[in-house]
C-alpha cells in the first residue's frame, strides 16, 4: 500500500514538474532561431510570401526566423520531416495549397495527415488564377473558349502537374460547358507557360503571369476569385460570367501536432502583425498576393473545407495522383481526358 502511494506521489511531483518547465519554456518562447521550412525552391509561389513575411516577424519576435527550402517530392519529404519535428515552436511548415489541399484530397497514401499531424497557424496570403490564352488567340473570352474549336479535336489546356488547381479549374470548365478538354500536364509552371506562348495549348489557368500579360503575349479571359483580382482588374470572374465556382491559391504556417496553444497564439500574433506592416503589404501586393491572415481555427476551417472540395472533384472525375519510386509522378507531358459531367 506504502510502495503505491510513494509511486502515485511520483507520479504527481513529475507531472508537475513537466508542467513546470513546459509552461517556462512557453513563457521564454522563443529563445532561439526558429526554422521555417517551405516545401519548394526558392523563389517561387510559396517561398516569395514566406520570406516576406518572416523576415518582419522577427521585428516583434525577437529571433530569427531561417528559411529552409525542402522541394522534393512535390513537398511531401517537408511536410514529413516537419511532421517529426519536437512541436516546441522552433520548426515551423509554410504551407500551400498541394501539400494542405490538394494531396490530402487526391493522394491514397501520405506519410502524414495534413489535419491531424499539424496545428494550423494562419493562413498568410491566397492569390486566384487567371484563365489565359496567347495573345493571338481566336478565343476573345472565355464564352469563345467554351464554345471550342468546333471541331472533332478537344481543346488542349495546360496543369503544372495532376491535380494541380489549374488542372481542377480545366476540369471544371469541361464539366460546366460540356466542351471536350484534354489536359496536357507539364513538371512545372515555367514549360507550360513556355508552351502555352508557343501555341501548344489553347489555355491555361496561372498566377504567375502578370509579366506575360504585361508584355502582350498572353490575354486574360478571367479570373478565379470571389471578386476581381486587383492584378488584372479589368477581367471578370468566374462567377460573374455565371459559373458557381472560385479557386485560390493559398499558402501559411503550421506546426507539429502537439505544439503548446500559447505557441501557436505567439506565432500566430506575430504573422499578423507583420502582415500589417505597410512594407509587407506593399511588397506582397505587388506580388499579386491578397493578405489573409486572421486566428488558427479560420485556418484550419478553411483547410478542412478545401481539402473536401478538391475531393469532391476528385470522385467526380476519378482523378488520383500516383506515386513512383517515392516522388509525385507527373510526367513531362500527359494526356488525361476531361469527360464532362452530367
């Protein structure tokens, strides 16, 4: 009886020890450099707003915040390595809407779950697509485009890889217009943009174009959004041309499952703070990003939101990513027909 009541009074005084020193480190955080890891190269959709941003929050956090690019496999080796990470508020994830969104929804296996495996910190920026053709185009908007060729031949539309949300937005159009649409997936943004200027598909939809149209090679149709998106104001939405449908782009932090709620609420105070900041405005604006921001669970709402979506579509058109030898397989080019939907 003696022996069990000096084990429970150990148990106690451990317990309350632990509590003590988490609530210490809590109220010290942070002490050191943070690691923010992105899971993409350098300079592109996803790192731009990251290092924006994180390089402001450490104005008000008082640390550091590090930067590591972790690309590989479509970011699933980040969002796993993030995953594993001591949920202390020293590793962090910037998120986008493949690695929270879009592989969760469309990907049978993932070695994490985007929902359970993090805590969402907030959502720090979304951008919608723009719906594009050559600047040659016989499609004058996007009733033309819809409309087809009028011949045997589907239209041809550009996707970044299956799956994508420029695949999705393809996707939709077919469904929506009962237009035949083959989609012609490419390992990355940068070739299908090349191709799309070079006349080897008819669309595409993007939202890293601003310089193409700025130079006159490519023409906006429309834009994604739930209102006109400010980097191309003169072009309508989906919605105003009547269809019921909006796609964005979207990317911010999270952090291993398990990180202290008044970790995340620092974080998640500081990256506000730091997007409205009028330098951050400035430059993510400018980089034709819409500033979100706002508290963990209207991330969190969202991502749930999205990730149900996407998969949605995903039965609808038994879309599926597959994995090969461990990476996203996404071919240079392949052809997968759109078949439209009742």
């Amino acid at each position: 009886m003696r022996r069990g009541t000096i084990g429970a009074t150990a148990i106690v005084i451990v317990a309350a020890l632990t509590g003590a020193a988490l609530a210490q480190a809590t109220d010290s955080y942070p002490d050191r450099p943070i690691k923010v890891v992105v899971p993409a190269a350098a300079g592109g959709v996803t790192d731009t707003p990251a290092r924006i941003v994180t390089n402001r929050m450490r104005d008000n956090l008082g640390q550091t915040l590090v930067i590591e690019n972790q690309g590989g496999a479509g970011g699933i080796l980040a969002a796993e390595n993030v995953k594993r990470a001591a949920p202390d508020g020293y590793t962090l994830l910037y998120v986008n809407a493949a690695t929270h969104g879009l592989l969760p929804a469309l990907k049978k296996s993932l070695p994490y779950d985007a929902m359970k495996d993090f805590v969402p910190v907030m959502m720090a920026v979304r951008a919608p697509l723009a719906i594009v053709v050559r600047s040659d185009s016989p499609y004058k908007t996007l009733a033309d485009l819809v409309k087809g060729t009028g011949e045997s031949k589907p239209l041809n539309y550009g996707s970044p890889g299956p799956g994508n949300t420029s695949h999705l937005i393809g996707l939709m159009l077919a469904q929506a217009s009962k237009t035949p649409m083959q989609a012609v997936h490419y390992r990355g943004e940068a070739p299908m943009i090349q191709d799309l200027i070079s006349g080897h598909v008819d669309f595409a939809a993007s939202n890293i174009i601003r310089s193409h149209v700025e130079a006159g090679t490519l023409r906006v149709l429309a834009t994604t959004g739930d209102k006109r998106w400010f980097a191309f104001p003169d072009a309508p939405t989906l919605k105003e041309l009547g269809y019921i449908a909006e796609y964005y782009a979207w990317s911010g932090f999270v952090a291993p499952a398990g990180t202290p709620q008044a970790v995340v609420d620092r974080i998640n105070k500081s990256a506000n703070i730091a997007l409205a900041e009028p330098e951050v405005i400035k430059a993510l604006t400018a980089n034709g990003f819409e500033i979100v921001g706002g508290k963990p669970e209207i991330f969190a709402k969202a991502m749930s939101a999205y990730i149900s979506d996407v998969s949605e579509i995903g039965r609808k058109n038994n879309l599926e990513i597959e994995s090969r030898h461990s990476r996203l397989a996404a071919p240079a080019i392949v052809a997968a027909r759109a078949e439209s939907q009742g």
